[in-house]
C-alpha cells in the first residue's frame, strides 16, 4: 500500500477554482482525477479543506469523494472550511456525516517515519498563515519539529524548517506520495 497527502480540494469553491484558473466544474473535474487516478487499496490522507464549507457544498464534496475515492482508505484531517473540525460548536454533530465517507476523522494526527515524530494538520505552525494575513486559529496550531499540513494555498511545498505543506496548489492538483513529503520535510528540519 502507497501512503498520499493532499489538501485543500475545495471543491464547488468558485473563489478557489477561479484563483487556480479554472471555472468550477472543471476544477472539480481536475482535482477528483487526481484521487481517482490512486491505485486501488492505497491510503490518502486529506489535510481539511474539502468544499468552502456551506452545508450543501460540503454534502456534495463529500458524496463526490464517495463516488471517485471509494477505492482508497481515506482519512481526514479537518480544516478550517470543515464543519467536523472542533473549531465548529457544531462539530461533535457533523462527525457521523464525514464517518460515512472517511476510515477516520480528527483535528490533527501523529505518525512515525524514520524513527521520528511527524504530525498531520490542516494548519501550519502558530503565526503562519496566508500571505498578507494575520494568523487565525492559532490555539488549534501544533509546535512541533515536523509537520505535514495544508492551509496556505501556495505555489511550493516547502514552507519552513521541519514543515511541508501538501495543499493541492503546491503539487499540480494532485495528491503526494509520503517519500516525497517525507525526503522534503527531514532535509530542512
């Protein structure tokens, strides 16, 4: 079984697919090829982000990726945008929801690679967030030596010493092998 990281699919987001070129119907289209292209039984990681987050943008994404990732073992680390995530006073309701579709659904998750501690988070580290704005949700943030996550809508994966960020925006819309992230994020930290 291959291990891939992804973030970020906003899908059925217009402001998203129209800030990565795309009308939405397209976009979707992209970003859902990626996850069905994974071979059948691999494991995909989705660091948070599936749909801007209205009720009926979230219920479609999460149907979409029923239907296109049905074959993988899917695991959800939630973001912002996700009503799952115990940022939401509604969260512990919204779970039983993002259950029907994911293996599993948490704020953040720790793994071990290499005899070392890596985490899995939506966010990037405390203080670091989109260009030009001020960090929000700091209090949820994780301070720790390594860190997979997604969030920032870059062009390029490495975003600091020890942290990599595995949003789509960062790797053609496709999701990422764990070497990869792996060999990126423990040659700078």
């Amino acid at each position: 079984m291959t291990v891939w990281f992804t973030s970020d699919l906003h899908l059925g987001h217009r402001f998203v697919a129209r800030l990565r070129g795309m009308e939405v119907a397209v976009h979707d289209r992209q970003v859902l090829a990626g996850i069905q292209a994974l071979p059948p039984g691999d494991r995909l990681w989705i660091l948070g982000d599936l749909s801007r987050g209205a009720p009926e943008e979230e219920r479609r994404a999460l149907d979409l990726l029923a239907t296109h990732g049905g074959h993988l073992e899917m695991h959800l680390i939630a973001g912002n945008h996700d009503s799952c995530h115990p940022i939401h006073k509604s969260a512990f309701r919204m779970q039983k929801h993002f259950l029907e579709v994911f293996a599993s659904v948490q704020a953040y998750q720790k793994l071990r690679w290499e005899g070392r501690s890596v985490y899995l988070s939506h966010f990037p580290r405390p203080g670091l967030d989109h260009e030009g704005m001020e960090s929000r949700h700091d209090e949820v943030r994780l301070s720790v030596d390594h860190l997979v996550h997604g969030h920032l809508h870059r062009s390029h994966p490495d975003t600091g010493p020890g942290m990599v960020d595995v949003g789509l925006d960062a790797w053609g819309l496709r999701p990422v092998r764990q070497e990869v992230v792996q060999d990126l994020l423990f040659s700078r930290g």
